[in-house]
C-alpha cells in the first residue's frame, strides 16, 4: 500500500537565457500561490528556487535526496521545459515512488507530448493550479478515481487521460500565497541599489487576442481582478513585515479596467506606501490615462513596459495587436514625459524578415524614444494562434531556444545567424544611441541609464557586444564614469 503523501517539494528549473535575470532576481509567484493552498490543506512545502540560486541539476538531486519529499512538482515555460523534465527525471531516479508533476503555460497545452516523451512525469496540472493540485494529493491519498480531479492529464495503463477542465477561480481575493517561505533576501531589482523585489498579482488575464502571445490563452481570453484594498492591503504588508521595496507586477493587463486602477493609485497614496511599482500594460491604456499619470507617479509607478512590437501596422494586424504604430508613439511620449522610466520592445524575426526590416525596426525605436528598447526574436510557441502561419519555417527543435533572443525561426532572405547577430546588434546600437543622449535626460533617469548599462554589460545577453561599445567609444565611456562619479 503506498504511504500517505505529505511533504511537497515545489521546485523552479535551472533555465537562464540572460534576459530577465539580468534586471534582478525575481521570485516564482506561481509556486508562493500553489504552496499556500497546499499548505491550507494540510500538506508540508517547501519552495526550492534553483533557477533564481543559480543552482546546478547536480544541486537539485542533492536537495532532494536530503529532503526526501514525497512529491516534486516544477514548473514550464516552453524554453525551461528541458530543465523541467530533467527535474523531475531526477526525483524518479532518486525514488521511483517519489510523485513527479509538473504545470503552467507549455504543460496545459501540450500534456500529450510531455506524458508519451518522458515517463519521468506522472501528473500534468493544467491551467490554475491552487485548487486542483490540492484535490490531485488528495485522491492520491484516498485512492480515489484520478478521473475525478479537473485539470489534470496522466498515463494510465499507457493511455493517455484528460480530465474536463477546470473553471478559472472567481474569487482571486480569496488566495492565500505563502508569503513567509520566500527567502526574501535572495529577491532583489539590481538598478535600485539592488533593493527587496516582490512580484504580486492584482489580476490575471487579458481579453485581447495577440497572435503570439500564450497568456492570454492560459487564461481563456478572460480577464479576473482582485479588489483594490485586497491587493494594496498586500502591498502594505510585503512593505511592513518584508521590507519590499520594489514590486513587479506580474499581470498581464493590470491598468484593463480603469476606476478599479485608479482606486488602487489612489489607495496607495492615502497609505502612503513607499514603494516603487514596474508593470506591463497596453499602449492605448496609457493613451487613455493621460489624464492621470500625476496618480501614477504620486503611487509611485517608476517602470513601465508597453508592448510596441512593430512599428508597422501591417504587423500589428498579423500579430492582432489592436493598435496603431502612432498609439504606440504616443503612449512612450506620454510615459517620458512623466518622468517614468519607459520600455518597450519589438518582435522580429518572422519569415518574411530582412536586414531592411531590422534597420526600420531601430529607427522606429529611436523615434518612439523609450528608455529601453528590447529586438526579440519571435517564438513560435507549439500552442499559439500565429504557429501555423510560422511551422514550415522552423528549424529549430530545441525547445531552450525559445527564449525570444535565440531565433528559431528561418526568414526566408536571411540565415538564422545572421538574424541573431543582427538582432544582437540593433539592441547595441540602440544603447549607444540612448548614452549618447544621456545630456538630454533628467538627472534621475540618467543615473538609470548608467545603472542600466552596468548590469546590461554584466548580466545579460548582449553583455559581450556592450562591454565591445565602452571599449571602443570613448565618449559613451566617459559619460558613464562622468555619472558613476556623480551619483
């Protein structure tokens, strides 16, 4: 009779592919939400951030072999897949009795091929995992039918099941994330003197359709929000106990519905919080809040990312954007001129890509003017609306390549090295022009700049190629040390 299963080892793949990491260090929100409604129900977690340690695979199978958990789950996002299943593939190594699940965006859709390639995973959770993984332990438990659980894919006798899926949680106010087992000093947001980072949902979904995006799939083209005071009441007490300084959003579309947005800027302020907020939002959000984005910076709004992607409006409409290229200048002009630092980024690398569209691509950047400015190549992940269009043009496999810098998608006119190299050097060229305009900027963002470039040259992708750009231009590099000396 297998043992009742009751310690819970939720553990993050080792991936990195320099892009996100190079900005700070950011916790697994996903895992804090999972371990709290594990917890609630009577199960002893632990959460295990290898990714974040920058521990080894070797790490890992030592952790669990000290541990002994009955049950390891991890997480996959399409490029840190291989990582998933090698984790998993660890614990069954260690104790085939062990229980191996894995969940999030690439599992939900694509559980068939995960559960027919790797007999190292027993149980797919698909789509929110706070109450489904609960209910999967406990038919475990009580032997029950596996059948009944909503949500999830496994093997039985070789054959693939798939249960109905399960209805997306109404009541977000009501989720318990397990705040005190994050270790909270291995979170920090490097251009802020490397301060605490917190990463805190206020809503999850989004009801636009962009092609490529596997968000907005996840959560069924839906959008659900918590309660102003419910999430700035948390804001309050990450701040208090934690010592949070910086917090990343981590929704997909937080500003969608305005008066709730504008009551929590609101709230924020009457609390008088003390802390810096960096979100994610639409263009046409900010052209609508024009009015308010005295709120925004009085609530402490310091970063905000918008999702140019193109400055064509045929791309928009491929990639179902639903904006125009002069919204998109109109948003970033909107944010600079509130003194908030600005990003966006544009997605390249589709077939019918050439070193023209690149080119355009940079001067579209330069003329919109944000802060910082990411060419990502675009991944065609298996389950998004826009991969029939990309199939045929695919000559990469490896799914670690998906990461949106490594192209893995052939343009018909261009080599994939070429593309990558070319997508390298626009985001160099990028930044050489933005140190060149450091004068032009106000005293705080230009000690972002400098706080930017640092980290960029050390920590990121394109390190290399910035590092090449101070050697080389001795006026960048004298307007960094100038700044540096002069903070």
């Amino acid at each position: 009779m297998r043992k009742r299963v009751k310690k819970v080892m939720l553990v993050t793949p080792p991936y990195h592919s320099g892009v996100v990491e190079s900005a700070g260090v950011w916790l697994p929100l996903g895992l804090v939400y999972i371990a709290g409604s594990l917890r609630q129900a009577g199960y002893d977690v632990e959460i295990y951030d290898a990714m974040s340690l920058f521990h080894t695979h070797e790490d890992i199978i030592r952790k669990i072999i000290t541990d002994r958990p009955d049950v390891v789950a991890t997480t996959a996002i399409t490029a840190s897949l291989p990582d998933a299943v090698e984790v998993l593939s660890h614990a069954k190594m260690i104790d085939e009795h062990i229980i191996t699940v894995i969940g999030n965006v690439h599992p939900t859709f694509m559980f068939n091929e995960l559960l027919n390639d790797h007999s190292s995973i027993d149980y797919v959770v698909r789509g929110e995992g706070e109450v489904t993984f609960v209910e999967l332990l406990d038919a475990i438990n009580a032997c029950g039918n596996m059948g009944h659980v909503k949500g999830i894919a496994f093997k039985e006798n070789n054959v693939i099941r798939v249960t109905p899926n399960r209805e997306l949680s109404m009541s977000l106010d009501a989720l318990t994330p397990a705040w005190d087992l994050v270790n909270w000093e291995d979170y920090r947001y490097f251009p802020d003197d490397n301060a605490t980072l917190g990463i805190v949902s206020s809503s999850r979904g989004c009801i636009h359709q962009c092609s490529f995006c596997s968000q907005q799939l996840f959560w069924e083209k839906r959008w659900r929000q918590r309660s102003a005071l419910s999430f700035v009441n948390e804001l309050e007490m990450l701040s208090e106990r934690y010592g949070v300084k910086v917090v990343m959003l981590a929704d997909e579309y937080p500003t969608a519905n305005r008066q709730r947005w504008v009551d929590i800027l609101n709230l924020i302020i009457q609390k008088g919080l003390k802390i810096k907020l960096l979100l994610e939002t639409r263009v046409d959000d900010i052209v609508r809040d024009e009015d308010i984005m005295d709120l925004y910076v009085k609530a402490g709004v310091s970063h905000i990312y918008v999702g140019v992607e193109s400055g064509s409006n045929t791309s928009l409409e491929l990639f179902k954007k639903d904006i125009k290229a002069e919204q998109s200048k109109r948003a970033i002009d909107i944010i600079n001129k509130a003194g908030i630092i600005s990003e966006t980024s544009f997605v390249l690398g589709m077939p019918y890509e050439t070193h023209d569209t690149i080119s355009h691509a940079l001067d579209t950047a330069v003329y919109y003017n944000p802060d910082m400015a990411f060419f990502l190549a675009i991944a065609p992940w298996p389950y998004s609306d826009i991969y029939p269009q990309l199939k045929e043009h695919i000559t990469v496999k490896d799914y670690r390549r998906y990461n949106l810098v490594e192209p893995v998608v052939k343009p018909d006119a261009m080599e994939l090295s070429e593309l990558e190299d070319a997508l390298v050097q626009t985001t160099k060229e990028f930044y050489m022009h933005k140190m060149r305009q450091l004068k032009s900027l106000s005293m705080d963002k230009r000690r972002f700049m400098v706080r930017l470039m640092t980290i960029l040259m050390k920590n990121s992708y394109i390190g290399a190629k910035l590092r090449g750009m101070m050697k080389d231009d001795e006026q960048i590099r004298y307007m960094m040390q100038k700044e540096a000396l002069n903070p």
